[in-house]
C-alpha cells in the first residue's frame, strides 16, 4: 500500500496529464519526441506530476507510440514526477516492465460487445491478462503499479447502457487480480453528474482506503460536472488532458477528454489544491499547439483567465 | 402566488433563453428582427417557453434593442410562451408595463463599487427601483411578472469578493420591495460548484416556496458544473442562451452564458425533463449563426449529438 501512496497521496487530489496517450490516440499530426519533452517539461514546470505518456503497442501501427520508452525516460529524469502507459497484452507489459515506467495501464471493456470489438477477447480475458500482468510484475518489477481501467464504465456506444453492478464486479475482479488502481472511463462521453456521484459512492465503498480514477471525456459537455460529482463523491485522482485534446472516436470534431486547466481551476474552487500554474500551463498549450496545428484544444480558463481580486485557490 | 406558479411550475425545472437579451449585449454583428423573430420561432417549436427578449433601454444608446416592443409582441404571439425583458429605470418600466411583455427584470448591483460604475446609483437605490417599478406594475399591469436580478452575486470583477450573507440581504430586500423573482447571476463567471451550492441553500431557505433563478456564465469552465449545483440545491429557474452566445466584458473572447443545448443535457441526465427538442435547438442555432457571421457559438452537445443507445432522457 505504501508503493500506492507514495504515488497517489490519498491526503489530496491528484491530477493525471493523459494528453501524451489519450489525446494523441485521434490526432492527424503527430508531435515529434521533441516536441512531445518540451511539453511535458513544461507542464511538470507548472506542477503536473502524473503523465500517461503512451502505450507498449507495436510501432508499426501506432507510430505516435514508438517513442514510448524514450518518453518514460524523460519522465524519470524529473526529479518526483511519475508515468504511467498503456500494456493492452502481454508482450506490451513486457517491454513496459524492462522500462522505467512507473504504472502499467490494462484496459478492460465494462461490456462484453464493447471488449470483444475492441479488444477481440472478452471481459473474463481481459481481467485474466490484469492477474497474468500482476504475476509479471511481482516477479520482474514490483515496486511499479497497475492501473486497470474499465472503459464504457457509464454507458457504451456499441451496448448502450452499462449497469453499474456489472462495472462494480468488473473492478472487484480486476482488483483480486493484482490491479493496485482501478480506474473507470466515460469513454465516450454518456454521463451526467448524478450517475458519476451514485458510482463514485458505490466505488469507494467497494475500495475502501485503495484509490480509484475517474477518466472523463467531455463529449457532451457535463465533463467539468462530472469531474465536481466525482470529487464530491471520494475520487481523488483525476484524468484530463491539456486543451481537453482527445476527441471521441464515435463522435468526429467533438470535444475530447476533460480539460485540464478547466480542471485545475474546478480544484481549487472545491478546496483542493493542485499546486499547479495556471500561466505554466498556458505555455505548455502553446508548445502543443505549434506541435499539431489544425487540432482544436478546447477550455475556457485559457482565455478568460483565473478571476482577478478573489483568493480563488484552495 | 399563482400568477409567477403558472409562468414557473414548481414542481419542473425552467430553462431561460437569455440569447436574445445577455446574447446580444456584445455581439458585432446584430441580428435584424426578421432574423430574431425566426430564431425565437425555431426555438419555440424545439420547446422553449421562456425569452428574456431585451431591454427596454433608450434605443439611441443600445440599437439592438430598439425592437423590444416588437418582440415582446412575438413572443406573446406564441401560445404559451413567456418575455421577459430589462427595465433599468423608471422609463424603462413604463415602457414595458405599456407592452405586452410578461416580466420585467430589474438588476441590482451585489457590490456598491459595481453598482456605481455600472449604473450610476447605490444597491439602495437599486432596491428602491425595484419598490417604485412594483407600484407602477401593480398599478398599471398587475399580472405582469418583476424579477429582480442581483448581478456580481458570486464575486465582482471592481470589489473581488463578495459576501454570501450581502447577496441574501439584498435578495431579501428585493423580495420585501415586491419582486416576484430574485435571480443571482454570475455575471463575470468567478463561482465554483461548492460556492453555488451553498448559495443555492441559503436562497432555497430564505424563498421558502417563492421561486429564485440562477443566472450562470461559463467564462471559466465551470458553467454546467454550477448549474448542476444549482439544481442539486433547489435552484429551479435556470438561464442560459444558445451556443452560449454573450461573453464576458472583462475576458475579451471568453465564453459567456451557459450553453443552452449542453444545459438541456444536463438536466435530462439529472432527471429534470425539459420537453426541449436538440435537434430543433440545432435548427434555431443555426438562424444565430448566420444571422451573426463572425461571432463564436460553443457547446459540446450541438457537435457530438446526444448519446445513441441509452435513454438520456429524465
């Protein structure tokens, strides 16, 4: 438990940057090695500490991937940040584990349709591939984490509604294989804030003093909501992406993941501290920015600014 | 009592299109009559009911107003509809109470600093206002609607911060001075979720069965995550405007009243049916847009569509 909560204090919020993995999944040029350590720098500059930075997939068909252990490298070379990458199979979770990456990500789908379309396995495989990572990793590397998140957790764009006893099980089982975090995921962006409050509530029940992560995409527009119903309701640790890059597959041009700095400010309004730059932030947009011209990067704090004349952090 | 309870039912949720009032206070471009009157027609068959329409303001100093008349008349046209429009002044009021509009809406400054430089009077002579344009209505138009909206009521861009128990003294004071209606705004978008709960609370208990409005701007991000608050702790009557056209004259470019589509979202996932029709409000945008070439329309759900699969609706 120590490993977790050295990680993920759970004394305060913590907030994920997975605009390195999640918002490159879609974009249609993808930023250089260079251009992708200049912004994470940037953004460990303005306090971010927890980067998603990619996936152990084969490059050949994620060539925005291919720089994966570079990148978790550059992460480990600043001084207490921690990263995190996907490992969707074996062979990924082997080269993740010869890395120096901090958290292995497993994926598991919350419906069977979803899995299978996706994944080309089921449910009970993927929470099979969680224990055989777990065993790999207690053997090769047991000080890194494993985070398993549970996608479509709040409703799937192939199944339609997901009940949440079925998310509930699914993390209970991903747990009693190895997983040290579950996370769940509004993958494409289905819920409001009362759902997001009633799984939170159920999902803390179920960890206990284990965290657990809420990934939302912004889809339809409640992503900030969420993120307020979630805190509200015991999730301490938080995915969004820089400018909310990301987009939704289902969904062309719509908006992507939770916004970060959209994020941030919603933190210190609620009373929890970030200890993270609003203006550092800005310059790391920008560097994102420059790197893929023609995506969109959404949010409204960065161009409104943090309200004048008010003690609005925590 | 009855007379503001057929206008907004207790017992449902009430959504406010402030896009032909707060909308257009900015814009560079505006709309001819001939285009308003086509947008609130669209938005009407989509299920809107509820128009703040304009204000009645000297037509040399703020043109696109000088058709209020007009479209209070189109509104009251429409079976079932309800316009509401600004009376800043006594002359403003006797003008309105000689038009068929349903509501006049006064605007009292939370901060003595913004009441000033906004317009020119203390709060007291605010609240006052208020008193005289209730002798006027009711002896003139005793079925017509005063909504007394207190501006800056979550911080002010001239004072900073501003006190909870300052706003619900003035609410209270307005209430006293007739008013039917007390709507807090935020005008300048510096609330968070917690902040507007607690406010919510405050209102709800000083109201009792009398209805108040919550007024919410997205300059920061945190518009449907406030609104969500709001519903969570009693608020009922709900602004916002379509595309979340109106931003903020303090954040040049910012976005500015909370999106009314996204809104509509929200409060079907939150289990308040609104009878409003996306699609139609797709259509009603759309007459905005090109009647406003230039100006920035938001919002996720205008994009992305409502979810497929699920039953969103309340």
């Amino acid at each position: 438990m120590n490993r977790i909560a050295s990680i993920y204090p759970n004394d305060g919020v913590t907030l994920r940057e997975v605009g390195l993995r999640d918002g490159l999944q879609m974009v249609k040029t993808w930023p250089s090695t260079q251009a992708k350590c200049a912004w994470l720098i940037e953004e460990y500059l303005a306090g971010v500490r927890h980067f998603e930075i990619g996936s152990f997939l084969p490059a050949a068909r994620f060539p925005q991937f291919a720089d994966v252990a570079h990148m978790v490298e550059a992460v480990a070379a600043l001084d207490g940040a921690h990263s995190a990458a996907l490992a969707l199979n074996e062979r990924g979770a082997e080269a993740a584990l010869q890395s120096v990456v901090g958290e292995l990500v497993c994926v598991v789908s919350a419906t069977e349709e979803h899995s299978q379309a996706n994944m080309r396995r089921s449910r009970d495989e993927a929470v099979a591939l969680v224990a055989n990572v777990n065993s790999m990793r207690n053997g090769a590397a047991p000080d890194k984490i494993i985070n398993a998140g549970i996608s479509m957790a709040f409703g799937c764009s192939i199944a339609g509604p997901v009940a949440p006893a079925d998310v509930l099980r699914l993390a209970e089982a991903c747990l009693n294989a190895g997983a040290d975090i579950v996370g769940l995921a509004d993958t494409v962006g289905y819920a409001g804030p009362k759902q997001v409050a009633d799984m939170c509530r159920s999902m803390a029940q179920l960890c206990g003093d284990r965290a657990f992560s809420i990934h939302l995409h912004d889809t339809r527009g409640t992503g900030i909501a969420n993120a307020a119903a979630a805190l509200d309701n015991g999730a301490r640790i938080l995915d969004a992406s820089l400018g909310g890059l990301g987009g939704c597959p289902f969904a062309p041009g719509a908006t992507g993941n939770v916004v970060f700095e959209d994020l941030v400010f919603l933190c210190e309004t609620m009373g929890f501290a970030t200890a993270i730059d609003l203006d550092g932030l800005a310059k790391a947009r920008k560097i994102a920015e420059t790197a893929m011209p023609g995506e969109d990067f959404h949010g409204a704090i960065n161009t409104a600014g943090a309200p004048t004349g008010i003690e609005w952090r925590a």
